[in-house]
C-alpha cells in the first residue's frame, strides 16, 4: 500500500512542479513486475515464497503479458490445512507447487471485463478451470470443483494483470469415472453401468468428453419403464453400451457452450437436443432435465440428468421373444445351441408366456465338466437335452417379486424345484440339491421373463430311499430300518412322501431310552413298522409348508405338531429338532431330525 502511495505522491510533485514552470526532470520508479509487486504487497508473502521456491520468478518477471490469480497468505495457510502440510513441507515439494502455482497464470493479460464467463481457461499448467459472477461476484471454480472468490481485480503490473483469490487453485486429480466414483452414492449404478460396458478405460482416457451422467435415482425410473432389473439391463452389453454412449458428447462442453436448439451428436452417433430450460430431449422424445452443471474433470466435464436418454437404433428385450433375446445376448450361445439341438425353439418363440432360468455359457461349461461331457456329446443327447432345458422352463410369468420363496415351484419338465432368498440373493435349489444363484432378473420379452443363473438346473434323480443310502453314513441305520420293516418299495414309489429323517445319532439315543440292540428294533417290525412309519407325512410338504402348531397326521395315522422354532413335540410329548430342510428327491422331500419321535403307545 505504502508503494502506491508513494507513486500517487511522486505523481502529484509532477504536476505540481509543471504547473509552476519548473525545468528539473523528474525520474520515476519504473513500473513493478507481477513477482515484484507480490514481493513489496504484505498479502503474497507466501506466495512470493513461493514462486521463489518453484524456481518460477523469472517466469513471472518475463515481458509476458500474464494474468496471475494470486493466492493471499490466508489463502495459502487454508490450502496447508486442508492438505495436511506445513508450509515448508509445501515449499520442499517442488513438483507440487510448480504445478499449483502455474494453475494461477495465464499466458495473456485478461482484464475483468474480459473474463470470459462460465468459459473453460487454460492456465499454464494445462487443465482447465472457470470463472461465473454470482450475485455481482466473480467465483472460480477449479478442477477440484472448489471455489475461490476473486476479491479485487486488475491490479495492473508491467508484465500483465494480477486479481486477488481467496483460495489457492487446485487442478484435477480425478477423471470423469473417478469423478463418478468419488460422487458416491449418486452415480453408483451408472458406475456400475460403465463397468458393466467394459467403458471404463475409454472414460478414463485422455478426451476431453462431455458426460450427461443420470442419477441413481434415473436408472431406478428407467428400469421401472422399461419394467426390467438392473442386472438384466447390465447383462445386455450391447444395448447397454449404445445408451451409455448416448450420454457422452465428445469434447468438454460447458453449460455456457451447450448449443441450445442444433442437434448435438453423441458418441454413439445419435443426436439430441436442448432446449434453453436445459432440457434434453431424446430420440424418443423422452425428456430429461440437466440438473446439475459443469463437474470438471481432468478429461472433461459432467453434468448431471434426472432421467436416462435412449437413442433410436436400439432394440428393447420387451420387442424379442425369448429366443431372439437370447440370440442377442453372446453369454447365452450355448443355451441357444442347446434349444436348437432340442428343437424347442419354436415352443418358447411361441406365445407363451413363459419364464425361463436362462444358464449362462460358464454355467454350462460348468455342467459339461461336473457330467464328464463334451459340448457334442451333450447336444446329441436330445432326450436328456429336452428334460434339463424343460426344467428351466415355467409355464407362465413370474417376474422376481413374484417367485414363491420357499415353496416348489413345477417346471414344463415335471418335478420341482425352489427357490430361497439368501442374504439378499435368489438361490435356487434344483431336484439334485444342487444350487444356482440367479444372477439378473426380469428380463422381460414379447412373451415372457429371462432369469439368468450361474449353473444348470438338474431334475430329480433319486427317491426317497436312494436319497437316504447317497447320504450315507448319516441315514445308514434308517436305512436298515426301512429295509427290515419291508417300506423300501412303498418310499421308493410315486409319493410324493414328506420324511422326517431321523440320524444315526438319533437311532443311536433311541436304542439307549429303549434299553434295546439294534438288532432287537430291527427284529420287532411291527414296532418298527409302527415307528418309521410316524415319520412319514402324505404329499410333499416343504419348510415353508409345514404347519406350525396345528397337529400334523403322519401316515402311521398319529399326529404330531411342530412350534415355530421347528421342534417336534410327539405323541409321548417328547421333543425331536428339525436340524435340516428341504432335502430334494423324486418322490417328495426329508427334513432331518435328531430324535426319533415315537407314536402313542
């Protein structure tokens, strides 16, 4: 301040001295450089530090012209903090601060009338960042996405323009995926979404782009119209792709450049349009309003929409049938084989409607090795082939919120299978107990819904008794039971049957309440008869069937009841766990208990 006083002084001396006709010449201070007069200002002492440190004031001292954005000392002590770094610590790092610090100048004078507003400027250092006046005042936004205040400007210097900033610049450190990342929960899904379309390096890539990123809350609405799941959605890749590049425009396009009215054309090659409400209309005429403006990136900008665009050139899986859909998806091309060699395309191209558990191609490689089976052999086994793709098959639409958790669900081919909730996924478990998580949901077609699965679903191949003797040790002695009471035929017949299985443990503590051999229970086969038979329930009745409190008529003609906690109280009020569910087979289910239970005497 005392510098500029002393010019105006210096000044007025002049004048003063002309006036009264004097001849002495009077020599002023030549003008000061920007380095120079933020070595004499008290408010750029850590800037004029660090300028010094950066080996940048020749630079700055040069003819230019420049414009420098420069940092006050409260300023820099606020970067320090919000870094974590002591002063010297900052100074010390000299790539850091060089890259900082040239962040702050641009290669030519621009006075504050010239600022060019909500525009992208790129300072020395290369990126980009952006000045908008808010209420009168001039704000810059940097390639963090903070914001610094200019509070005086063009303080006029011999080698070009200084304004005054309350906050150190800083460029970008994320591109527009990390950017995305970083905006976490907001862009969760569309993060997944570029994932999902391998985009990820392209949108990490050098650009620039211009990304009109919807919310999560978009691709929630979008999967509601376009009545499909997010993994369905991200499973096909293809179409996936067309709309995500939709999104993107090349170049870094800023709200204050965003052509209003032209069409403007997208990576995917198709255009849109915005109106002057910041409103984008699709090839649909769908209409999505940009929310939210001008993210900067390191490779370009973001802004932010309420609602999914979709180009023209796509093909919804609602306008296939089951099979095109499958068609056009590459991780089903063995599933689609395996349709053709069983002939079955024409049924589930039919009317329908169906819903079908669709087994990806790993899902398949999978069953090709658990069966010891090539691809060929497997496709030439036509009658084998039919029944397992017909146990994928349901005669009707069950979209995901639809499946009967729990309870069995009947397939074209016969048998059942079902299907649990498990910590939030849907698993299901197939006629051999063998489990398949279903991976994507609600792909809805023209005559029907796709469910993808990780594994081939197998139907039933083993009774109830054969079921028992496969489980061995476990059943071993309830299955010399069976045997001695002569029931073997009667399990292994149609059923369907519903068994409570008792171990051997539980044989094992029955023998010791009795006070009786082994060989003793076998050789009674009333008794026996009586017993095993307690255990046996008509029809098939899984855990999410069995009656909880209500007596349960067993076919020996007793009864028992089960309690909420899936304990057996029986005839003699004795207790007995239900300590497994939901044990698959042909001819009904077992559940396994750890005591046999005993009928009245």
């Amino acid at each position: 301040m005392q510098h500029w006083t002393r010019r105006l002084f210096a000044l007025a001396m002049v004048s003063t001295l002309a006036a009264c006709g004097g001849s002495d010449e009077i020599t002023l201070d030549p003008p000061q450089n920007i380095v120079q007069i933020a070595q004499t200002d008290s408010r750029f002492t850590v800037l004029a530090e660090a300028v010094v440190a950066a080996d940048l004031a020749t630079a700055l001292s040069a003819p230019g012209p420049l414009t420098v954005f420069a940092p006050t000392n409260e300023a820099f002590n606020a970067l320090l903090t919000e870094l974590g770094l002591t002063k010297a610590q900052l100074l010390a790092n000299k790539p850091l601060l060089t890259a900082v610090l040239q962040y702050h100048v641009l290669g030519s004078r621009v006075q504050r009338a010239d600022v060019p507003l909500g525009r992208a400027i790129t300072p020395l250092a290369g990126g980009i960042f952006k000045v908008d006046n808010r209420s009168g005042a001039l704000v810059i936004t940097d390639g963090r996405n903070r914001t610094a205040t200019i509070t005086s400007t063009d303080i006029s210097a011999a080698n070009g323009v200084i304004h005054v900033i309350d906050k150190v610049l800083l460029p970008a450190n994320r591109n527009i995926v990390e950017t995305a990342i970083a905006s976490a929960p907001e862009f969760s899904i569309l993060v997944e979404a570029v994932v999902a379309a391998n985009l990820q390096g392209t949108l990490s890539g050098t650009g620039p782009f211009t990304v009109f990123a919807p919310t999560n809350a978009a691709f929630a609405a979008l999967l509601t119209e376009l009545g499909t799941s997010k993994e369905a959605l991200f499973a096909d890749t293809a179409l996936l792709t067309k709309v995500l590049t939709y999104h993107v425009v090349p170049g870094r396009v800023l709200r204050a450049d965003v052509p209003v009215g032209p069409a403007v054309t997208t990576v995917n090659g198709e255009t849109l349009t915005v109106n002057a409400s910041l409103a984008i209309t699709d090839r649909r005429a769908r209409t999505a309003n940009i929310t939210a403006t001008d993210v900067l990136t390191s490779n370009g900008v973001i802004h932010v929409i309420d609602k999914v665009i979709l180009p023209a050139d796509i093909t919804l899986s609602t306008q296939r049938n089951i099979v095109t859909q499958a068609q056009a998806l590459p991780q089903f091309s063995i599933l689609v084989e395996a349709v053709v060699a069983a002939n079955l395309q024409g049924t589930l191209a039919g009317t329908g409607p169906f819903t079908v558990f669709a087994p990806t191609n790993a899902a398949f490689q999978s069953l090709l090795t658990e069966l010891g089976l090539t691809k060929a052999q497997l496709l030439a086994d036509v009658p084998l082939l039919t029944a397992v793709l017909q146990y994928h098959v349901l005669g009707g639409q069950v979209l995901r919120a639809q499946v009967p958790a729990g309870q069995a669900i009947t397939p074209l081919a016969g048998g059942i299978f079902k299907v649990d909730a498990v910590n939030g996924a849907l698993v299901v478990n197939d006629g051999r107990n063998r489990k398949a998580t279903i991976t994507a949901t609600d792909m809805r077609t023209s005559n029907g819904v796709i469910h993808a699965i990780d594994k081939v679903l197998l139907p039933a191949n083993r009774n109830i008794v054969e079921t028992a003797i496969a489980s061995a040790p476990e059943f071993s002695i309830l299955v010399e039971a069976v045997v001695a009471a002569n029931l073997q035929g009667t399990l292994s017949g149609t059923g369907p049957f519903t068994v409570f299985a008792p171990t051997n443990a539980a044989f094992a503590s029955l023998l010791t309440e009795l006070g009786v051999t082994k060989e003793a229970l076998l050789a009674n086969t009333a008794l026996l008869t009586q017993v095993l038979t307690y255990h046996v329930v008509p029809g098939r009745v899984l855990k999410a069937g069995v009656p909880v409190g209500p007596a349960i008529t067993t076919v020996q003609g007793g009864t028992f009841t089960v309690n909420s906690a899936l304990a057996i109280t029986d005839a003699r009020g004795r207790r007995s766990n239900i300590t497994g569910t939901d044990v698959l087979t042909s001819n009904g289910v077992i559940h396994v208990i750890d005591k046999v239970i005993l009928p009245a005497p």
